[in-house]
C-alpha cells in the first residue's frame, strides 16, 4: 500500500479528494464496506445533500481579523468543535489504525472516540496518545458482566466518557457487503471485546449483534450510570422524544446519529433532526451531531442549530488510508481552515456568535 507524502497532500484540498485517492487505492470491497449504506442508500446520501437545504445569512461590516474556533465541551477545553467518530476495524484501512488517529486527534486538541470494535485495544491507545482527549464507545451486551468488563477496561485506560450506541440492536443490511463480503484481515483482533476472534469473515461480524442486548431498554442506562462516573453520551438519537428519556437518565450528553445511513435507511439526514432536538432539550445537555460532515459550511450550520460539537466518520478513513496519522492531521486541518473561512465569510469570529438566526431551510422544490 502507498502512503501518500506531504508532498502528495498539498494537491488534495478537500475531503472529496481523500475519499476519491481512498476508494482508488483500497480493494474494492474492502471500499465499499467503509463508504456503504443500508439498503438504498437513502439516509447515506442524504445526510450530506440535507446541509445544502440550509442557506447562510451571512453578515459584514464586522470585525473578523481574528477568528476563535475554540470551546469546551464536557467542560474541557478543545481547539475547534470537529471531533473523531467511533470507527471500526481501523487497522484494515492503515497498519497503525486507532493508534494513528488517536495521536493525530492529540495534536489538533481535539476528542477521538474509540470504537469498541477497534483493532488496537483501549490500553494500546492511551499509551501512544497519553495526554489526548480519548472517549470510548460502547454497545450494551447481552450479559451484564461482558457490558462491566468492557467499562472497566476503558475506565482503566483513561477515557475520559463512555459513548454508549443504542442504534445497534440489529445490524443493517449493508447491500454492497452481502454482495461482495469484505472479509477480515487473518492477524487482526478484536481487543476490546474478542480478543481470540481469529480469521472472521463479514457474516460473522453481522452476527456480532447476537452480542448486542436487542431487549436493552432505557433503564440500562441507569444500570451503567450506576457503575461509573464517568460522563455518559447516548449515540443514536433520532428524535426529541429519545432525547429527553436521555436526559431524564441523567447523561451529560445525547448524540445525534443514524450511524452514517448504514442501519435503518430512510430515516431523517441528522441535520434535519437538529432541531426539534433543540428544542426539546434547551441547554439541559450538550448535544452533538455526526453523518454527511464533508465540509467547513457543514459543521458552521451543525453548530449554528445548536449542536455543541461534531464528530467525523468516514473522512477520518480517507485520511488514515491515504497517509496514516498524517492523513488524519490533514483531514482535520483542511476541516478546521475551511471552518475558519465560512465563520469570517459570514460575520462571526467565534463559535459562540453561531446561532440560528443566520440560517435558512429551503425546501426542496417538487
């Protein structure tokens, strides 16, 4: 496999150039399995085209010499609102996986959150990214003390939050992948959860929902905050309904996602969902999005609807493929420069001027 120098990165601009280098460079179904949906893709596609619905306002005459794209978020300092999305098995797009986008996480002050599918384990990555900001993911599983272990791994690692996806008590049918079955790597493990799992195929890690509790239920969640303090987010809210029962948990945070269109598809694109979820919650808890983020103007209108921070999924893969933790370092460079841009293009030097008012929907003409 190539991996693209600095030199080779000065002429790809954006993230559509990474995942075009990305796709071209990976075996193809092993390129499908990342940039797949569910189904028709519907949710997939549209998660990216529903943030061209929603129009800037822009404003000038205002001083924008110096532009702020730092906040807090968990009550911690980051240096701009664009985290890193659990991914898994990160060791099939780049020998280093997990340990690469962790550091380059670490050097853009930044979050990364761990898979719990990752290939490199949750100690593994505390210690090469000791001082980065490092969440775990996690599934609730079907036997409560597999769930504790789990906790208590990443607990002991560092982490500074658990990210609990309940979006996930079936796997969705990823057509593309049923087709052609990616098939995994021979050396790779799964650390976190099966570390003796040798030579799996992708049916068997469609089976890995057998492991997932599919009669989980909300007092689940009370049972994990009553084995940590560690911060809980929920990822996977869909509605402002399912966001309130977090917040009546108790959680430091609910995360908008549909799981980048690769469970149920035809649901709504997360950014038309941003609302009502606002509007539900207030201020109660910080709220967070991912799914189509391709792009500067993406993540000002993510925050500019109220979403405290947005997380990366797929261009975080393209980067990693194409130059390890560079490519990463890069992906997040060109994503936080083309924030930096829209916020002085449209009037609003820092992250805490973003606010609804300077946005539109345009309805799709039929």
């Amino acid at each position: 496999m190539k991996i693209f120098s600095q030199e080779d990165f000065e002429g790809m601009i954006c993230v559509g150039d990474f995942e075009e280098a990305a796709l071209a460079q990976m075996e193809s179904r092993t390129g499908e399995y990342f940039r797949g949906g569910a189904d028709d893709e519907v949710t997939a596609k549209e998660n990216a085209s529903a943030f061209q619905r929603w129009k800037i306002l822009p404003r000038y005459l205002v001083d924008v010499s110096k532009i702020n794209t730092s906040t807090t978020v968990l009550g911690k300092p980051v240096t701009f609102p664009i985290g890193i999305s659990p991914t898994a098995f990160q060791k099939v797009a780049h020998p280093n996986g997990e340990c690469a986008t962790a550091k380059a996480a670490a050097r853009m002050g930044t979050i990364y959150v761990q898979s719990l599918l990752a290939n490199s384990s949750y100690e593994e990555v505390s210690e090469v990214a000791p001082y980065g900001r490092r969440w775990a993911q996690i599934y609730i599983l079907n036997y409560k003390l597999a769930t504790e272990r789990v906790i208590r791994k990443a607990e002991k690692s560092g982490v500074e939050a658990l990210v609990i996806t309940i979006d996930g008590p079936y796997f969705g049918k990823r057509r593309a992948c049923l087709r052609e079955p990616f098939n995994f790597p021979n050396h790779l493990r799964l650390p976190n959860v099966n570390p003796n799992a040798t030579n799996l195929t992708y049916h068997e890690m469609v089976a890995f929902s057998d492991v997932v509790k599919s009669s989980a239920t909300w007092e689940d969640i009370n049972w994990i905050k009553s084995l940590t303090s560690l911060p809980i987010v929920i990822k996977g809210v869909m509605t402002a309904e399912d966001a309130l029962l977090a917040v009546q948990c108790g959680v430091a945070a609910v995360w908008i996602s549909n799981h980048g269109g690769r469970q149920l598809d035809t649901v709504l694109p997360t950014i038309d969902v941003l609302p009502s979820v606002m509007s539900a919650v207030g201020n109660s808890v910080e709220v967070y999005l991912d799914g189509g983020i391709g792009r500067g103007t993406d993540v000002l209108k993510a925050l500019a609807l109220g979403a405290k921070m947005v997380f990366l999924g797929r261009s975080i893969v393209w980067g990693l493929v194409i130059g390890g933790e560079e490519g990463v370092v890069k992906i997040l460079e060109i994503m936080r420069s083309e924030l930096e841009l829209c916020m002085g293009l449209s009037g609003k030097p820092s992250i805490d001027l973003l606010n609804h008012t300077m946005l539109v929907h345009q309805q799709t003409p039929k």
